[in-house]
C-alpha cells in the first residue's frame, strides 16, 4: 500500500497552512499578519510549493493574488483535508470527553512530511525498528517523532505498556482521518497532472479473486499502454480489511465478486454483471461424462476456499438446498495458482467462477462438468468513492473495467 507520504504523491504538507491563508485572504502580506510570519517567508512558502507541484497557483492582478485553475484544485482539496481534520478533532473528544489541543499540528496538518510519513509507517508495520529500517532513520527518532505528535495533541495515542507499543482507540481514530486527509492531497497532485493532459501517480486496487486472473490484468496493461506514467499496486486480503482500507485511503477500489450487506457510507457500489458458480475438473475427467445427479458430488474430491469466504458460504447454501450429501473437501485454499494445479494433476474439482480458469477451459486443459449449482450468482463489481473523490487514474482505470465487464456481459454469462 501507499504508506509512505511526502513527494511526489503529496504536496509538502508544512506549507499548506500557508497557503490556505493566502488563498483565503488573496493576500501574502494579510497571510502574514494571520500566521505570524515574516512575508518573505510566505512567499518562500508559496514559492516551494509551486516549484513542488510545478505550477503557478497565485497570479497577481489589480484585485489582488488570485488563485490560479490549479490553485483551485489544490484549495479545494486542502480544504477537504482540513475539514477531515476537524471531523477527527470532533470523533475524538466524542470518543474519550477530553478535547484534543485545539493548536496541535496535526489538525492542520502542519507537519514535516518525514513525521507524517513516520506515523503512517507506524500504522503499518506497528514496530518501531520495522518504521526505522523503512524510511532509513534510526529508531530513537521514530520513538521521538511519535511521542511529539502524542504530547502536541495532549491526548494517549500509544499504548507503551505492551511490547511492541500499539495504537489506543484513539490513535486508530486519528490515523484513520489522517490517510483520508493525505488522500485529498495526493488527489490535488494527480489532478493538477491530468488538467495538463498527463495522467501519473499511483492506483491502488484492493483486488478480490475474480478479477486477479483476467479483468485487472487486462485493465491494467491496456491503461499502462496509454498511460506509461501510472504505476499500479494490487492488495490482496478479505474484503472487510480491504473495504477499511478504501475508507481510509490506502486503496483507490475494489474489484471482485462484491458480498452483499452494508458498507461505509461514502462508498459507492457499482455493480457491472452477475456470474454463477460452475463445477471444473480436468479435461477427461471420470464425472465429465456422468449425469449432473447429486451423489456425484459427493463421491469427488474437492478442492474449494476455506470457510465463511464468500465462494464457499454461496457453494453450501446452493448444495443445503438441493439436500444434496456432504461434500469431501481434501483441500482447502483460495490460491488460485495451487487449485489450478490440482486440478490439472488430479481428479479433485473445484466450484468457482468459469472466467477464474477461462484460458485453461478454452486450451481444453480444464473442463465444466455436467452439474447445475443453482441460486449460486454473485455480483461481480466495483466498489469504490463517489466521483468527486477519485483520481484521475482510477476514474480512467474503472472505466476500462467496466467496458470489459460489459464485454463479458454481451458474452452470455450464465
């Protein structure tokens, strides 16, 4: 995941209070007045954020400093940044009755991008050695960035009575509102790139089995032929982790046989086909050419996702309805590497979605067998944020999904 802020995927974050006030006020010497500083260095601040971004984001007119077309983009964002912050400020004295210090920081997220990218390491690796080695620092610096940040704030972050120190639910609280603020910056980036004709940066798909074998890499490498300066990064994990991770901004989408229920509300689901399980087995496969009755399942050896996956949970509530036997499951994995080859090299089966084997099926190497799994549909889709809140990217990456979703549609699938 995109741990690690600070250039080129975010703005340098210890002058973004400057230039909030700037944009505010249309004025570098008012900024100055408000933040206490000398007016030389607010423009120096403005200066270095431009030459960071490499664009003009005031221009000077008879009215005053105005914003440029980029510099309302980055506005916009600081803004939503900030407002993130507050929401924080607000969940937190809610939370534990105590007000976090109104002056501290990190609400404004004044802070060097080095303490910034300490503390979201931290939320990663939980281990201050592991923070250290990744961002080439020593540990007692790590141990003094994250005790600064506890006392600025005059709140417990860190648990220390445990070894390796943890995160209180308040430490949790803050870091989740913290990604969802870079998030809104590294957004400013990738925007201000693409309004000069340039997509770049970093997509992040939390990717779910379906799509792994055929619909991402096809996606991907479609874009990347346009697009040679995104880079793109797949997080594999179940879909509560992921669904957590798309809040708080370390990942871009989902992509996958979507379970149903209830998500984060600022989510949006996008549903783009339903696909139905089938049962695989190698070509000449003794059942291949047995009746679809419900003993042969039975008799088979199976190779199926451990328990309480949503593949395995939708395969036995068909089967429960059916009355049909218990099933012998000699193995149970999700790795589709170790099912494919099974089921090349035995005579196990497995129930899955045809795409997840298409071109084994196509090469004859893998076979469907002659048994119906009714009531076994599952949306197959997207679950990402509103469009307002999306790269640029991203925004073009689904797209290319959904047109070979709708490719897949016109197919026929079951």
């Amino acid at each position: 995941m995109n741990d690690l802020v600070g250039p080129p995927t975010l703005p340098p974050t210890r002058y973004l209070r400057v230039f909030h006030s700037v944009a505010q006020l249309g004025s570098m010497s008012k900024a100055s007045t408000e933040l206490r500083r000398a007016q030389s260095a607010v423009q120096r601040a403005i200066q270095q954020l431009e030459e960071s971004l490499e664009t003009r984001l005031f221009e000077r007119t008879s009215r005053g400093i105005l914003l440029t077309d980029n510099g309302k983009v980055l506005q916009g964002r600081v803004q939503h940044a900030l407002d993130e912050m507050e929401t924080a400020r607000q969940a937190l004295y809610e939370q534990g009755g105590i007000a976090p210090r109104h002056n501290a920081p990190i609400f404004s997220l004044a802070l060097n991008e080095r303490r910034l990218a300490i503390l979201v390491a931290f939320s990663r690796y939980r281990h201050m050695s592991a923070v250290a080695q990744q961002l080439d620092i020593t540990q007692p610096a790590v141990s003094l960035a994250l005790r600064d940040l506890e006392d600025s704030c005059n709140l417990k972050l860190f648990d220390r009575s445990v070894s390796p120190i943890a995160l209180t639910a308040a430490g949790e609280l803050l870091l989740a509102h913290i990604k969802r603020a870079l998030y809104q910056l590294r957004l400013a980036r990738a925007e201000i790139a693409a309004r000069d004709g340039v997509l770049k940066g970093d997509i992040t798909i939390g990717a779910l089995p379906f799509g792994r074998p055929y619909i991402l890499p096809t996606a991907i490498a479609t874009l990347h032929t346009d697009h040679p300066a995104l880079r793109f990064t797949t997080v594999e994990g179940p879909f509560e982790t992921l669904t957590h991770a798309l809040w708080c901004g370390d990942i871009d989408f989902i992509m996958g046989a979507l379970p149903t229920g209830e998500h984060y509300g600022d989510l949006v689901q996008e549903d783009l086909f339903h696909d139905k399980l089938v049962v695989i087995a190698r070509s000449g496969h003794p059942l291949q050419q047995a009746s679809g009755a419900i003993h042969n399942l039975a008799n088979a050896d199976w190779v199926l996702p451990p328990r309480r996956t949503p593949t395995r949970d939708v395969l036995m509530s068909s089967l429960a309805a059916m009355q049909a036997p218990p099933l012998n499951v000699t193995v149970e994995s999700s790795d589709l590497s170790l099912i494919r080859g099974l089921l090349l090299g035995s005579d196990m089966i497995t129930a899955a979605s045809r795409h997840l084997f298409q071109h084994e099926l196509r090469n004859g190497m893998l076979s469907l067998l002659p048994m119906d799994l009714p009531d076994t549909q599952r949306t197959i889709g997207v679950l990402r944020r509103p469009q307002e809140h999306a790269s640029p990217g991203a925004t073009r990456l689904i797209q290319v999904i959904r047109a070979l979703g709708d490719s897949l549609k016109n197919k026929g699938l079951p």
